[in-house]
C-alpha cells in the first residue's frame, strides 16, 4: 500500500496541517498529564488503524520516558495492571470516543463518573479534546495511507516548523 498524497508537501494540507497543531499545542500545554496524553492518543490511534499516528505516539511516548512495559500494554489496559485508576479511565473514554458508532449513548454515564472522579475541569476539556483531535488526525493519515514505520522523535514539529 503506498501512500495516496503526501499531506506534508502540500501547501493547503501544511496551512491546515500547521493550525491543526496549533490546536495540540493547546493540549499539550494543559494540566491534563503527558503520559495520558500520549496514552490517549495512542489507543485511539490504535483503534483507528493509523500505523503513523501509532508509530508517532509510541515513540514520543519513549522518548519522553514511557516505559516499554506500559506502551506494549495499552491495547490491553483491562487486562493489566501496569495503569492507574485515572489512566484507566481516561483510556475508557478514547476508546468509547473513538467508538461513537458501536452504541447509542456514545460515552457511557459510568465512564463519564470516572473521568469526573480523576480529572478537573480543565484536564477534562483538555481529555475530550484530545480524543476528538487525535481522531481526525487519524482520519486524515488513514484516509491517504500515511503509513507507520519512518517516525523520528521531534519530526512532526519540526515539519511544521
């Protein structure tokens, strides 16, 4: 499968590209913890089927310190202990997020109970904003088969300069 178009070399696709991030850049400078940040991302992306946004994801993570044990085990974050009661949640709503079309309700009421319980309002905004970022950045890798492999540490923020 080759990728479709290069997002990077077109001037539209960079003007959205660089906002997009500008948007992320908002997260990211939130209270809401880095580690669930890429957590987060990372799950929704595996979800998704995006190999860029998972090679992207797994190695920031790394090379912010995450360990192997944790980035190995968050497809299976139910059935592993290495997470905390607010990772747990966190990743239950990128995952129910990610998931709208699976049930009626969207995000379930006891999965809302738990977010509420771990995080304050601000990390909240920044959690659901985060889920609803790194979906359509999915979108937009999966769409045009921007595939996962070539990923460097510091290479999307260095792209968009």
């Amino acid at each position: 499968m080759d990728t479709r178009f290069d997002l990077f070399s077109n001037e539209l696709a960079t003007r959205f590209a660089k906002r997009f991030a500008n948007a992320g850049m908002v997260i990211h400078q939130s209270p809401l913890p880095k580690a669930t940040q890429e957590l987060v991302s990372l799950r929704a992306s595996q979800i998704n089927g995006c190999g860029w946004c998972i090679d992207m994801h797994t190695k920031e993570a790394a090379a912010a310190g995450e360990s192997q044990v944790r980035l190995h085990l968050v497809a299976a974050w139910r059935e592993s202990t290495v997470f905390t009661e607010a990772e747990r949640a966190a990743l239950a709503l990128a995952e129910e997020g990610s998931r709208l079309a699976d049930t009626h309700q969207g995000v379930s009421d006891e999965t809302w109970a738990q977010v509420r319980k771990h995080y304050d309002d601000d990390q909240i905004a920044a959690l659901v904003c985060l889920v609803a970022l790194i979906n359509a950045a999915n979108r937009l890798a999966v769409i045009v088969h921007q595939r996962g492999g070539s990923y460097q540490p510091g290479m999307f923020a260095a792209a968009l300069g």
